[in-house]
C-alpha cells in the first residue's frame, strides 16, 4: 500500500491493518475458488454475525475446526471456522460452509503468525480483532461469480493482516521500565 508517488502510507508499518491478497509478480488481486453458489442475504448476515463472534486467540494451531455455528432449522449446517494449509508465516483462516460440496470457503483471511505469538486476552487481541474481522468481513464481500485460470467459478478475495501492533506487549513493557 502506497501513498502518492510510490511514498508508504503512514499506517503501512504502525497499526494493523488488512489489505487484499494480489497475485505473485503481478498487480491483479488474488481471486480463489469460493462456495459455487450465490450468497442470500440471510447467508451473509449469518456469516457477518458469526464473524463477530470468533475469538482470535484461538487462531493458532493446527489445521481443522475453530469454532462452527449451526443454523436454527438444522444442526449439521451453518458455518464453521478452519484453519486450513497455510502459505508460510501465515495462519489461513477461512469461514466455509457446513454440509457443502468443496469449495465451501466464502471469507478468507491470512494472518502473520509473529502477531499470534504472545497475544494475550488485553489490548492485543482487540487490535489484532478488528483487522482480522476487516479483512474476513471485505473477502465475504467480494463473493462473486469469476474466473479461476480459464474457468467461470464463484471467487472470493483473499485478504490479509499487515503491520504491527502499537500496543506493546506487557511483559516488553515492564523489561523497558527496569
């Protein structure tokens, strides 16, 4: 990201933030394979709202299930959120679709694992929450019909988190005071 000029923007390496993913040696955005369906507005509000509700403290560890939530007429569907193979120094967080045919991802969000270590319940995890739940909310929003090589697909964008906390991490903190 690029103020005029070539210049950084003055947030670029002092908050996090997400941008979208672009494709390796090019300028076009990154468009993955996404949930081969049209999105209802009941999909994206259920979606919106369990957004909100995942914990980014448990987005460290190994691939498979975060958290899911089921839907109201039946358990077995809803939503869930996974970890899935990542590329490196990143965690691969996506929300997909419970009971779906793959692909079932409608949000995905990649997030350095150097913000995961040390992240604490406090400050950290707030600021880490509303720049996870940016780019989750801006991939479900990009949800669309596309092309994928030389194939029509539902694609959704990738996002990521960037930057850095300015939230110093407590123990950082009490070393610095003595």
């Amino acid at each position: 990201m690029s103020g005029r000029r070539g210049r950084p923007k003055p947030y670029d390496k002092c908050c996090l933030h997400y941008i979208p993913e672009k494709d390796e040696g090019a300028d076009t955005l990154k468009a993955t394979k996404a949930l081969n369906r049209n999105l209802s507005e009941n999909d994206k509000k259920d979606v919106r709202d369990f957004i909100w509700k995942v914990d980014v403290s448990g987005l460290k560890g190994g691939l498979g299930t975060i958290t899911t939530q089921a839907t109201k007429q039946d358990s077995s569907l809803g939503w869930r959120v996974d970890r899935q193979n990542p590329p490196s120094g990143y965690v691969n967080i996506q929300v997909q679709k419970n009971g779906a045919d793959n692909p079932s991802t409608v949000a995905c969000v990649l997030v350095p694992t150097r913000l995961l270590d040390g992240l604490g319940k406090g400050g950290r995890a707030h600021e880490l929450s509303w720049a996870f739940r940016g780019g989750m909310l801006r991939s479900l929003n990009s949800h669309r019909l596309g092309q994928v090589g030389h194939q029509s697909a539902y694609v959704i964008t990738v996002h990521k988190v960037v930057g850095n906390y300015t939230i110093r991490n407590l123990s950082e903190a009490n070393l610095q005071e003595h």
